[in-house]
C-alpha cells in the first residue's frame, strides 16, 4: 500500500521502514511488509519490512557474537557511547515527537515529554553502569576468601507496547547496555517507526554492530524465536497480561530470566481531607494522559461521599476543557485511540456501566470529529461488579465509586488481581503511612497522578508483573551475581 501521509521532520533520514540487524538497515529475507496508519487520520505513514524467522535468528547469532567485546568494554567507556546516544535523543526531540505522535496518536507536547522521559532512562543507565559493585563477605574458613561480581546475563530482548513507543524501549535498552549486554527489540508492529529512529541514533552514537537490533514483525514468529532461543537469556515485555504469561511459560524452557511489566486496574481514592483541586488535577494527569491509553492510568475512581458531589463537579469542569483532535495539532489535549478495537473496549465498558445503573455525566460516546476519536467520558453510581471496574478500560473513561470509610475504600482498592499502581489523595499523615502500607500495588502515588521517573522503581504485583524497571533495581534484571570462592591462600 502506498504511502499517503508524509511526516514533514527536519532530518527525514531519522524515517526508517526496514530492520536493524548487525549494524546494517535491511529489508526482510522475504520481502514482506507491514503498513503504519497514523490512527488520527487513517492514512498510511509507512511500509515497513517484517522479520522472518530467519532475520529473527541472524540478530539472534550476530548480537552472540558482539556479546564478549560489549561486556569487556569498561563501563566509562559504554557510558561515553551511551551518552551520546542520550544527547542526540534530545538533539531530536522535534523529529522524534512529530514521529511519535504520527504513528501513535499522543498529543505532541506528551509526545516531547516521552521522549525526554525515555531519554532520562539511557543517561541515568549511563551512569549507572559505573556503579556495579559487587561485596566481600567475611569468610567461614581460614585461608579463604568470599567475594561476589556481577556480570552482564548475556544477549537481552525486548518486547515493547504501542502506548509509549520509545520511554518503553529506553526504559529495558538503557540498563541492559549499560549492564554490557546487547538486546534485540520488537517494537509493536503498530509503532514501529519510534524504535527505528531510536536505532538510528544508537548508530550514530557508536553503539557497536548487533548490540541493538530492532526487528519488526509478526509477535508470534518473533517471540517463538526469542523464547525458545538458548542464546538470549533474558526478556523484559511491556504489555497485556495475558500475552506476559504465555511468554513468561514459554520462557520456562530455556529458563531465561523474564521481566514483566503487566496489566493493571489502577484505583485512585479521593478521601474527604483531600484538597480537591490537587485531586482534580491527578485525576486528569493520570486517568487521560495519552487518552487513558497508559498501564499505570487510574481506571476506578473511588471518592469518599461527603465530598462526593463537589469533587464531580470540579471534575465535570475539568473534563469539559480536554480538547479531542489530531496530536499533531498544537491545543489538542486528547488523541486517538490505537484502533476500533480500542474504542469498541471503551464502549463496552460505558454500555455494560450504564445498564447497570451508572449515571452518565460527560461524553459516553464516540467523538463528533470521526475516526478512533472518544468523547472523555465521566460515569458515577459506578459498582465493583461493572466491567470498567474489573478491567482495564485502557480508554478515556472515569468510572466513580462512592465509598464511606477508609477500610471499605482500601477493601474495593485491592479486589483486584492486578497490583501495578494505586493513588490517594489526603492531607492526613497518618492515613498517608495506613494506606500506602496497605493499598497492594508496586508504585502508589499520593497526592499526584504522575509517578513515573527514570531513577525510581516501576513496576507491579499480583498478575501486574514480576521484576523492576528504572532507578538501581531496574539493571537487576539483566545481571548475574558471581560467587568467587578462593581457598588456599596462605595466612602468615
Ligand atoms: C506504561 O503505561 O506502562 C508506562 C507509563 C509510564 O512509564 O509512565
């Protein structure tokens, strides 16, 4: 299909359509592609070449072999390399967003704020290579001494979302290069043009032939090849729950070390000592940022009843102000959705809420302006049982739950079996420490609806995932602790 809609970019040579494997551009073994629409307009962006198994395998044996030199170098020296891959990241924050935006429908100015926000990520991890200590223990036995390295796991993978088509991958390639291993990454096959401009800009840092390849492709031939691949020893995935255990089974065979960043039901709870303008703010922050299309957006709002009608009303007039349109657009505040199946999820939940007694007071319908566009939606007299309460809309719906007391409000909080993030807003010290101890989630915002930071921990619990990423946990995952045990030294 030819290509209709040009993305106009300063440096057009950051517009890629084929893969990125052993340091060279190149179309797939058999020639197949892969159409990108930018979901606001519909039209076709690019044409981009999809992986066969044995490209899947070609980046698989060339990112072995790059392997040993990568982990040799010594961590000032990937530091440098990564660096300058962290510069030309912001040198292009324009092209970058306007791509991003392009195929993935965020507003530009988020689209900006991801791209700096990912581009946190590969300079801390720069950073952070440096300090990779291991520890000396003290000794059980005379003449012998105990101490631990940590070492690079080996070749690395990455599978990656469609929502944040570059934070995700700077957020799984910044530590796994600086820990000194090389990773293969599938972006999603919707937004694959984000990755590519990501790989150019690694070459041109000096990130070495085959320690980053980017390989776009059909999800179940590239993960059958990355699972059962011996060679790749770890796999951090971004994305449904679902998908995360079907991988993390099939990774069992080859006993690869997985980090799983998973679905979740995010609560946020509004008590009656909130200030509700903070509140108000951290709901529009975290339930509509790229149109409610994020893992850690809040999906069941939980407001305490003597509060309950001014805080809707100081909602509804916030809601009321978010602009729909084409991200490209400089006052749009909310995208598109991904696809019809997007807006045909959102629409359930808002049906399924409504037949059961829930009271619609904005949007609860497709925007006037066509294509993948929803308006933000607000429904109360919303209950546990409703499906925007039980799954994760992943649109922009806010579905409000009264509550009474503190101890109901933390009970329909964690009737979940998702854990990734929970927020509160209160101005009791007390209830700070009772709740964040209590809510089960793995990052608990209180009092804001934005929490994600490169030098912090993300990630979940329950069903929401297993392992961290950013802050110094976050290269855990692609390192082996080493236990040297030397005996035989002589004591004088
Ligand atoms: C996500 O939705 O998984 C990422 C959100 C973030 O990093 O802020």
């Amino acid at each position: 299909m030819p290509v209709t809609e040009k993305i106009e970019l300063q440096d057009p040579t950051l517009l890629r359509d084929s893969l990125f494997i052993a340091g060279e551009w190149t179309p797939s073994s058999d020639d197949s592609r892969t159409v990108v629409t930018n979901p606001a307009t519909g039209q076709v962006i690019a044409e981009v070449s999809m992986a066969t198994a044995e490209d899947v395998q070609r980046a698989i044996n060339f990112a072995d072999s790059a392997f040993k030199s990568w982990a040799q170098m010594t961590a000032i020296a990937r530091a440098k390399i990564m660096r300058n891959w962290f510069q030309l990241t912001l040198d292009n924050v324009e092209d970058l967003a306007r791509i991003l935006t392009s195929e993935q429908g965020k507003p530009l100015a988020e689209a900006r704020a991801e791209i700096i926000y990912g581009a946190g990520f590969i300079e801390w991890y720069a950073e952070e290579g440096k300090r990779l200590y291991g520890e000396t223990i003290p000794t059980n036995v005379v003449g012998r001494r105990l101490l631990t390295i940590r070492q690079p796991i080996g070749v690395t993978a990455a599978i990656t979302p469609w929502n944040f088509p570059m934070a995700m991958i700077a957020r799984k390639a910044g530590p796994a290069l600086a820990a000194g291993c090389p990773m293969i990454i599938k972006p999603a096959t919707d937004t694959p043009l984000s990755a590519l401009a990501m790989a150019v800009l690694a070459e041109r840092a000096g990130v070495p032939k085959g320690i980053l390849s980017v390989i776009v492709g059909n999800p179940k031939i590239i993960g059958g090849k990355i699972t059962s691949s011996s060679v790749i020893r770890a796999l951090s995935f971004t994305g449904s729950t679902e998908v995360g255990k079907k991988l993390m089974a099939d990774c069992a065979g080859t006993v690869k070390k997985v980090a799983m960043e998973l679905g979740g039901n995010a609560p946020l709870i509004v008590f009656d000592d909130a200030d509700i303008e903070l509140a108000v703010n951290g709901v529009i922050a975290s339930k509509f940022r790229n149109s409610g299309q994020t893992c850690v957006c809040a999906n069941r709002i939980l407001v305490q009843s003597s509060i309950h009608n001014e805080f809707i009303e100081a909602l509804i007039n916030a809601v009321a102000q978010l602009k729909v349109g084409n991200g490209l657009n400089d006052d749009t505040s909310q995208g598109p959705l991904i696809n019809e199946m997007a807006i045909d999820k959102v629409h359930a939940h808002v049906e399924d809420a409504l037949s059961g007694g829930g009271k619609l007071i904005l949007g609860g319908k497709r925007a006037s302006i066509g294509g993948t566009f929803y308006e933000p939606t607000i429904i109360t007299n919303v209950n546990e049982d409703m499906l925007v309460s039980r799954e994760e809309t992943f649109g922009p719906l806010a579905g409000v739950i009264k509550f009474e007391t503190e101890e109901e409000a933390i009970r329909i909080a964690n009737a979940t079996p998702f854990g990734l993030a929970a927020y509160f807003f209160t101005s009791d010290l007390g209830r700070t420490w009772r709740v964040g101890e209590a809510l089960e989630a793995g990052v608990i915002g209180i009092n804001t609806g934005l929490i994600s930071y490169e030098g912090a921990p993300f990630g979940g619990i329950k069903e929401s995932g297993v392992g961290r990423e950013g802050s110094l946990h976050g290269i855990d995952e692609f390192l082996e602790i080493k236990y040297l045990c030397i005996d035989g030294l002589t004591e004088k």
